[in-house]
C-alpha cells in the first residue's frame, strides 16, 4: 500500500486502512453522542429522576461488565470483520427502534432499559473487535500508536461536536431525530468495513484450549505484569470516580444552572473541548515513552477540577473546571491504552483489549449506579465532590507505583524498538 506523507500528529493516517476507519468512525461517533445526550435528557425530561438517570447509564454498560471477559475471547478466536459488521448492525437496529417509540409518543422508562441493555451488549462485543484491529489498521507497527491516539481525538471531537449539535436538535425537534440520526451514521461504519483491505490475520487464531482456560491465559499475563496491573487499576477508579459526571450532569444543567438542553449540550462539549485537547497533545507526541507521568498528573487533575466543579454556582467557571475533568480522565485513559496495546502480545490482543475495556466502560455502570443513588440521598453536589478526592486518592496510589512500572516497560521498549522521546 503506497503510504501519504503526513505531519507527525496525523501520520497513522497515511494508511489506507485506517484512512477508511477513521472517517466512518468519525460520524458515527458523532451520532453516538447525538443518541447519549438525547437519552438523559429523555429519561430525565420523563421522570425527573436522578436514580434513573444512573440506572440507564447503568444498563448501558453493565454488558461489558458481565460479558467483557467472554467477548475479549471472542475477538482472539473470530474472524473480526464480520464481528464487527454484525455488532454495527444491531446497534443501527437498536437506534432505529428508539427514534420509531419517541416518534410515535410510545416510548416508556422500561423501552429505554431495555434499548440500553441491547446497547450496552452489543458494545461488549464491539469494544474489544475494535481495538484488537487497531495493528491492522497500519502498516507500519510503528505507527501504532498514533492510530490509537488519533482515535482517541477523533472520539474526543465527538465529544464537542455531537453534545452541542444535540442541544440545538433537541431545543428544535425531538429526541426522535437524534435517534435516528445515529441509526443513519452507523451506516457509514459499515461502508468503511466493507472497503478495508484486510489481512488474514485479522480473522482471528482459533485455538486448541476451551473457553475457560483461553481467558484464564490472558488474565494470567495480566496480573503477571506490573505494568499492567497497574494501569488497569487506576483506570478502574477513575471509571469509578470521573465517569459518573456525563450521566449527571442533565441534574446541573436544569437544577443547579437553571437552563435547558443547551446548557447540557454547553457542559458536556467543554468536557469533550478537554479531552479533544489533551488526544491531540498525545497524538502529537513521538513516542509512547514518558507517559506514565503524564497518566498520574492527569488522573489528579481530573479529581480535583471535579471536587471544585461540585460546588460551583457560576456557569462560565464550571464549564473552565469541567473542561478539565473531561481532559483529564480521557488523557489518563488514552495514555493507559497506548501503553497496553505498544506492550502486548498479539495473540492475546483481543483478551487484554477485554480487560482494559471492562476496566474503563465495565466499572464505569457500577460507578453510575453508586453516583445515582448517593445523588438521590445526599446530593449530586456531594456526589461529585466525593468522587473527585477518591480519584485524587487513586492517582496518589499510581503514582507511588511508578518506579515499578517503570522498571518492566524500559526493557519491553526497548526489545520492541521503541523510539526514545523526542
């Protein structure tokens, strides 16, 4: 494949491959965000219920705390494209069918459930086929992680994109044209799958042991490794923590800011302005080395500007701390996943991709739940203070893990051929 010279930012981008992806993944991210934004505030706007606001974001993700494990197997054993050709599939059917109930003045507090159970499955399964591609999506193994972290930006524009679109739709329509328009842009991740050039080891390596003990072998390597370890661990308090604030934050909009899905879509495209940012500085850096540093500041960061964001009452100030909150805890996360798939194995991709999934979109549900209910008996505002000194607490913890960690990367580096920073 002939590759395009690109800036060092973009240079994941010269391949084809991952050229295709990054366009359809880009619109349909879009209508993701289209679709999230859209269900809290309809749950919200139907129930007025913090609880139930965490309990959608709830079932939205509790299948990749259940099915995680599984489905990390899966990736290692299936042929990968038409994985994700039928995860993409029901998630459109899945879209289409809430835009049709909202249409249609059908929809009840158990359809949205229900909807966001199927959801919340079909990403299990989805989530690990995707990042086990991401070293088929180039060429050059060196440019792997500049895929991952481009991806990482072009989720993070989303971010700031698809909320501030879905307030203007939702002060102009209805819910219903959000819904169908992220039914219309899974499409678009279709059509880029369908045209990838795609090698035969992206079908997958059946293997000779059963279920069990194929996940047993990739948790094994997991726990074997400090690194690892590590990571996932903080990566897991900060779901914990951080991630609570996008389905709470409908609450602040109407109660604490006294506005409407603009001021929703204001909140949660400053979060996304933050994590977009700090994607781009890691897209932009020349190497994967030096980064865990950057993981435990950032992770810090994170916590404190969401204590200080709990209890503020002006507007302009908030959107200042919470562009920091979405910063961040994606920085954090991104820089956690660039680790991991530089390092791992690749016949245990998929399985290590399961478990950083399960760690950040698996703990985050549980993370939901507990915000929710804390929030209906005390407080959001105490809620989120909470959680943001615990998330201080975890990065403190990685922090003092560091010489650890950093004494198994430096030899895996380097036997990898990892460039030095630049």
């Amino acid at each position: 494949m002939t590759a395009i010279p690109l800036p060092r930012t973009f240079r994941a981008l010269r391949h084809r491959n991952f050229r295709l992806f990054f366009i359809g993944q880009g619109l349909s991210l879009v209508g993701t965000w289209l679709q999230q934004v859209a269900m809290g505030w309809l749950v919200y706007r139907l129930t007025g219920s913090a609880w139930l606001l965490g309990v959608v974001a709830f079932c939205s993700n509790v299948g990749i705390l259940l099915l995680s494990g599984i489905a990390g197997v899966v990736a290692d054993r299936i042929d990968r494209r038409r994985g994700l050709m039928t995860t993409q599939s029901l998630m459109l059917a899945q879209a289409l069918a809430l835009a049709v109930l909202v249409a249609f003045h059908w929809i009840q507090t158990w359809h949205l459930i229900v909807l966001a159970l199927w959801l919340g499955t079909c990403s299990a399964f989805d989530v690990p086929l995707r990042q086990a591609l991401y070293v088929h999506f180039v060429d050059d193994r060196g440019d792997l992680a500049n895929a991952i972290a481009l991806n990482s930006m072009l989720v993070n524009a989303a971010r700031v994109i698809g909320p501030a679109i879905a307030g203007m739709l939702l002060a102009l329509t209805s819910e219903a044209v959000c819904f169908a328009l992220n039914a219309l842009s899974f499409v678009a991740v279709i059509v880029a799958i369908a045209r990838m050039r795609w090698p035969r080891d992206a079908r997958g390596s059946p293997s000779s042991h059963g279920w069990w003990q194929s996940w047993a072998e990739g948790a094994r390597y997991a726990w074997a490794l400090e690194p690892v370890r590590s990571l996932l661990g903080l990566v897991a308090a900060l779901a914990w923590t951080i991630a609570p604030y996008s389905s709470l934050m409908p609450v602040y909009a109407k109660d604490i800011f006294g506005g409407g899905p603009h001021t929703l879509g204001y909140l949660l495209s400053a979060a996304g302005l933050g994590a977009l940012l700090s994607t781009a500085y890691l897209a932009g850096r020349a190497s994967v080395r030096g980064l865990g540093v950057v993981i435990a500041v950032s992770a810090g960061v994170s916590g404190a500007a969401l204590a200080a964001f709990s209890y503020m009452g002006s507007l302009p100030v908030a959107l200042a701390l919470i562009f920091f909150v979405g910063g961040g805890v994606i920085l954090a996360a991104a820089s956690a996943n660039t680790i991991l798939q530089t390092i791992v194995e690749d016949r245990l991709r998929g399985r290590l991709a399961s478990f950083y999934t399960l760690a950040f979109l698996g703990v985050a549900p549980l993370g939901n739940l507990a915000a929710g209910a804390i929030a209906g008996a005390i407080g959001t505002r105490f809620t989120f203070a909470l959680n943001g000194v615990l998330a201080m607490l975890a990065a403190g913890w990685y922090y003092r893990r560091l010489p650890g960690v950093r004494a198994v990367l430096r030899p895996m580096y380097k036997r990898l051929g990892v460039p030095g920073r630049r």
